[in-house]
C-alpha cells in the first residue's frame, strides 16, 4: 500500500508506484514548467545510470509531475496532443484512441497533485495519478510522442529537457 501523496517526492528516489524494479535508478534530472510567468508543475526524470535522452524511446524511466496549479483531465489531454503533433504525426483515429486514455489516466488535477508516467523502454505505460495506478497500455507511437513532449530533441521547451535529462542547459 502507497502513503498519501501530499505534493512532494523524495528526490533521491523514483515514486513509490514503479515498483521494485526501479529501485536501482536515480533522478537524472528535474525541471519547471511555466507558463507566462505561472508555474504549472515540477518535473522529475528517473531512470538507471547512464540513460541517454537520444534513446528514450527504447529505455526505462518513469517522469513524475508535480502540479502546482488546478487544471483539468481535459485541458491536460488536448494540450498533450497538440505538444504530441509537435513531435510527430499520427492519425485522427488515433487522437480519438489516446484521449480517453488520457483524461482517465491523469484525471482532474488540483495543486499538490502527482502525475507519473513509466516507460518500459518497449511502448508499454504505466501511469499514477498520486500514487494509484491510472492507466496502463501498451502502444510505441504513444509512448515516443507523448514523451517525446519533454524527451525529444523536438520539444519545445528545450530548457526543460536539458534540466531533466542533466544535460547543460545554454
């Protein structure tokens, strides 16, 4: 059984929903969004030593969020399709697919809230909402667009990127 999540994740350890087999990884990085001046979520990349953000399309790692402000499941789900198409292109049957998915999985968040995502480096996804399991698929295309959103050389907040993946930021 999970503690309570109340806004905070020990920074020295990934959250406590990926499980034992994450147990040998270390934060690799971490990061703010913000959004014209207002902080929307700290984000915290873990993964095994060594990771490589060029291949994280084919590695584990979970990303975790920290959300500072309300936002909806469906305010959440369409912008991470439009960051989505940013990364690369993918039909409309499949927005229809990934939305629901999404919405359920990260659901209404309210400041203090915890999203995580784990990546098993082969398209499977996990997802937490606080540290209950709130989705879980198996999908590639997903899985290199939607992390693609902070992962990819494409993202558009490279800033970001290079604090969460330890890279040096310019």
């Amino acid at each position: 059984m999970n503690a309570p999540y109340h806004g905070h994740i020990a920074p020295l350890a990934p959250p406590p929903e990926c499980g034992v087999a994450a147990a040998q990884w270390q934060l690799i990085g971490q990061g703010a969004l913000q959004f014209f001046g207002v902080s929307v979520y700290q984000a915290r990349l873990w993964a095994a030593p060594g990771f490589d953000a060029d291949r994280y399309t084919c590695l584990p790692f979970v990303l975790a969020m920290d959300y500072q402000r309300r936002l909806s499941a469906q305010v959440i789900a369409e912008r991470s399709l439009a960051e989505m198409r940013r990364i690369g292109s993918f039909t409309e049957a499949q927005a229809s697919q990934w939305l629901p998915k999404m919405r359920h999985a990260f659901g209404d968040v309210q400041a203090g809230d915890r999203i995580s995502g784990q990546h098993d480096g082969q398209g499977e996804l996990r997802f937490a909402r606080n540290g209950q399991l709130s989705g879980e698929w198996i999908d590639p295309d997903f899985a290199r667009l939607f992390f693609g959103i902070w992962l990819s050389p494409l993202t558009v907040v490279p800033t970001l990127r290079a604090l969460l993946t330890g890279a040096s930021v310019a």
